[in-house]
C-alpha cells in the first residue's frame, strides 16, 4: 500500500532520528580523530580508541552510542512556501513516539507536575521545537539535538553589568567547564550565547552548540574570542573523561546578538564528546539531503 504524503514524512522523520541517535556527525568524528593524534598520553589515547570502537559498533549494531538519548530539540528554518509547514509539528511528534520504539530512544520525558515518565519522549511542549521562517523558500531544514542530562546539568547563565567588558565571560565559562563540566563527558563542544538577558543568551547558547566544528564566529572579535576561551580552556590539561590531557574541549562556539545597554548577558551550554546532532533538508516534494553524514541512507 502506498504511503500518503503525510506519512511518507513521518517515516523519513522516523529514520532521521534513528541514524542521528546511532552516528555522529562527519564533523564530529573528524574532530575527534584529530584530539586523538595530538594527545601523548598513553591513557588519553586509549580513552579516544574506546570512544571510536563505540561509534563503530553502535553503527553495527544500529544502537544509540549513549544510553541516554536525553529530550529531542529541533531546529527548524521553515521556507514560507513549504507546502508540509502546517502539519510539520505533529509529524515530529509522531515520528518521536514512533522511533523512541524503533531506534530504540530510553523515554526520559518527565512532565513536571505529574512526575511520571511519558514513555514515549513526548510531553509538555515536548519535543521542543524552535522555528525560524524563511520568507520565500519552500524547502525546510531541520536540525535535531538529543539533549542528554550529563550535558543539561552543567548549563549556566548570569547578567554581567556592560562595565564588566566582555572579558568577564572568561572565567565565568572556566568555571562552568571545570566544575560541573565533567558531568557531560569531555573533551566538551562549548556553546555560549552572548545577549542581553537569559533566556535570549541561553538560546543561542544551544544554537551555538549546532554550528559545524571548525567555523567561527563572523566578527573577527568574536572569532577571537572563541579561540581564547578555547586555548585557555584546554591549557588547564583535564583532557578526556577528566583523566589529565592536552584538550577538554573540541570547541568554543559562540553566537552573540544585540545587547542593551545596560546589561551583557552570557549563557553556556556544553555537549559531550558524542555529540549527537543532525540536519536534513526538505524539498517541497518531500525529497531530502543529509548534510550531517557523508554517504548515509535512510
């Protein structure tokens, strides 16, 4: 029997979030292999060939690399004229229930008041979902973020008083990644949102979190800062698992908008070394890519 369109983009959605919660992006595992030769340490190298042999069986075997597929987010930019935007929030639901099954995804999806586990990553206002509309487009992009407890744990922010200088935020995310960091499996991707209040910080304190390995930010200050944070973060040697290295994170992102002018807000949002994120773009025939993953098939 023919599939309507309808659940033709559930099923794609479904196979989407298993192979994002099986395999890492291609940025990620490029990454890592680098950290991996530049480490000395006899134990830190063994640490990142444990990380490898997990991927690999986790892709034969088409389990999660980590038990805990935390809560699903997604980041959608929705072309205008995308002739499925209407129904695309209820075909993510139910491709969420669908793979929490097929994936399969531990249920972690707690609603607050009834404190009972929903069983299937469905809930209040979950999956989350953040949309951003293109005017014009017609095609749909989606990047999904599986938001695990080791690296929500950590999450901080605070309002500095603009006469702080930005410089402030340095020991600010020093102390977030050296304290509770090591919660969320080093070496970190360290995402910081730079605005002017909290909930507008810790937005794109995660947003930073989706950008590639190995872009910066488009200010050549704020791309500076970026390499700061990193050099200084990576001077302290935690390194993998917390166990003594050259490295603990693989990267500082940062995404900053306009500030007030009396406020400069700074949000941090780490993700551990499997860092588990995709994205698939639609066309309006329901086509797609998979720009996450090189050669990959749903």
């Amino acid at each position: 029997m023919e599939l309507n369109e309808k659940d033709r983009f559930i099923n794609i959605m479904e196979r989407f979030i298993a192979l994002a919660a099986v395999r890492l992006g291609d940025d990620v595992v490029s990454r890592l292999e680098e950290m991996r030769k530049s480490e000395d340490s006899e134990l830190q190298k063994a640490i990142y060939d444990s990380y490898f042999t997990n991927f690999k069986m986790a892709i034969e075997q088409k389990k999660p690399c980590c038990q805990d597929t935390g809560l699903l987010q997604f980041y959608i930019k929705a072309g205008s004229r995308f002739p499925y935007l209407d129904i695309a929030s209820e075909v993510i639901t139910e491709a969420v229930i669908r793979a929490t099954l097929s994936a399969p995804l531990r249920p972690n999806a707690v609603n607050y008041f009834d404190e009972q586990n929903t069983g299937n990553n469905t809930g209040e206002r979950t999956p989350w979902i953040d949309w951003e509309i293109v005017s014009g487009s017609d095609e749909m992009h989606i990047t999904l973020y599986f938001s695990g407890a080791g690296c929500s744990l950590p999450g901080q922010a605070k309002v500095f008083k603009p006469s702080d200088g930005i410089e402030a935020v340095i020991p600010f995310v020093r102390g977030i990644v050296t304290g509770a960091g090591i919660n969320a499996c080093p070496p970190l991707l360290v995402g910081i949102g730079l605005g002017h209040n909290i909930d507008n910080a810790s937005s794109l304190a995660k947003k930073a979190c989706l950008r590639v390995l190995g872009t910066s930010h488009p200010h050549p200050k704020g791309a500076a800062l970026e390499k700061k944070i990193l050099n200084d973060l990576n001077s302290l040697g935690i390194g993998a698992q917390g166990l003594s290295g050259k490295q603990i994170a693989m990267g500082v992102h940062i995404e900053s908008s306009a500030r007030h002018t009396a406020t400069r807000a700074c949000a941090v949002n780490l993700s551990c070394y499997a860092l588990r994120r995709g994205t698939i773009k639609f066309k309006s025939d329901l086509s797609y890519e998979l720009s996450s993953y090189k050669d990959a098939s749903l």
